[in-house]
C-alpha cells in the first residue's frame, strides 16, 4: 500500500515551453502533498505544500508564479514548471500524505530543459 | 531554521560489513527524525524513524541511535550488502510540522 506514482518519469522541453508533472496516490487519499526539487548530489529541497482544494504554500524563494501546483483532487497533484529555461532542470519529486501525515515519496520526474 | 547535514558525503565498505552513516542536526526542538535510502533516479524509501522520547530504534538490519545531548544520530545497517548501495539522507521535523527537513545525504558504496 501506500503507493505514490508520477508522470513523466523524465522530459525533455524546449526553452520557454511549459511541463506539466502529475502526482498521483495509487491506493490512498492524500490530504496533503509536497513537491520537492534535487539537484544532482544534493539534498533534497522542499518547493511547496498543497492541501486539497487549497491553494499550495510555497517556500521562500520558490516563485509560485513559474511553479504553477494544483492539487485538485484527493489523489492528483500537477506541478507545472512555465517557460522553462536551462536552469529548471532538476529532478522533482513529490510526496503525499494522508490522515497519519506520514509521507510517501514518489518516483521523480527528471526535467531536463534545452 | 533548521539545518541538518552529515558528516561524510560517501562512505565505502565491504560486503557483510557493519556501516555507520552518521548525521548532526541544529534545532535542539526536533522532535522526529527520519532516514531515507534514495537509490540513483530514485525517490526517498523511509527506513526506519525515531522520536525524541527514545535513544534507539531498531529495524530489519538498521538500527538508529540518537543522541539529543549533542544532537546527534546515527543509522547503522549491519551486514552491508550490495543493495544496500545508495544515498542515505536524514530528516528532521518540529513540533508536529510533518515536514521534514533533510541532510546534505551521504553516499554508501559497498564493494563486493
């Protein structure tokens, strides 16, 4: 159980072009999910928290306008990277959690930007 | 806020060896600590958690020790095998924020 999967598993998008990222709980309903950013032999960094139906609070220095979340249901969240450019490659990761607040990571989606 | 990091960023050992993957943190109000295994391309897997109302914890294989005195813990995995082989990173949370935040991750290498 407890299943976390995301979509794509890796893109790569022209400079200026958008990229949606899905974030879906495969067997729970996840009250609350998380996006994070890792940069190649880095940690891990948190961009933003979104609770259903709610809009995502972002963490300082993340720019909500160019990393667009929407979690509209209790098993999707989509981050949306707008006009990317070089340096918003990364690989982004989501979590979800749900009533216990554990988290359950997904996959990642490797975002290479040309 | 809160920093944690670890001490070295890639440890080598040999299969059937015992590894000790050690990690500092700064916010003395840390009350939960997590450690992750990221495998290359990978999302974090949970291996094992502690509260701060415990000083060790023990799973299949891992064990954590944490030490609040010097804010310290430490993620011991016996009898290392080649699965074992990727980033560990460790997490803290606060006052029931159930976000964690995470390590510098150090890289375990385990030669056959």
């Amino acid at each position: 159980g407890a299943v976390v999967s995301q979509h794509p598993s890796w893109v790569i998008c022209k400079s200026g072009t958008s990229v949606k990222i899905e974030c879906r709980s495969l067997d729970f309903q996840a009250t609350t999910m998380f996006w994070y950013r890792q940069f190649p032999k880095q940690s891990l960094m948190l961009m933003a928290t979104s609770n259903e139906g709610s809009k995502a609070t972002y963490e300082q220095g993340v720019e909500k306008d160019k990393f667009l979340i929407n979690h509209a249901s209790l098993t999707l969240s989509t981050l949306t990277v707008t006009s990317a450019h070089p340096e918003d490659s990364s690989f982004y990761i989501c979590s979800a959690s749900d009533h216990s607040y554990e988290q359950y990571f997904g996959p990642g989606t490797r975002l290479t930007v040309t | 806020g809160e920093s944690v990091g670890l001490h070295l960023p890639t440890l080598s050992v040999q299969e059937g060896d015992n590894s000790i993957i050690n990690c500092a943190y700064s916010n003395s109000a840390s009350d939960y600590f997590i450690w992750y295994k990221q495998e290359s391309g990978k999302g974090p897997q949970f291996i094992i958690d502690i509260r701060s109302n415990m000083d060790k914890r023990q799973g299949q294989r891992v064990t954590v020790l944490l030490n609040k005195t010097v804010k310290h813990l430490s993620l011991q995995i016996a009898a290392t095998q080649p699965g074992d082989s990727a980033v560990y990173f460790c997490a803290a949370e606060t006052g029931g924020s159930y976000i964690p935040t995470f390590g510098r991750g150090t890289s375990l290498i385990v030669h056959p």
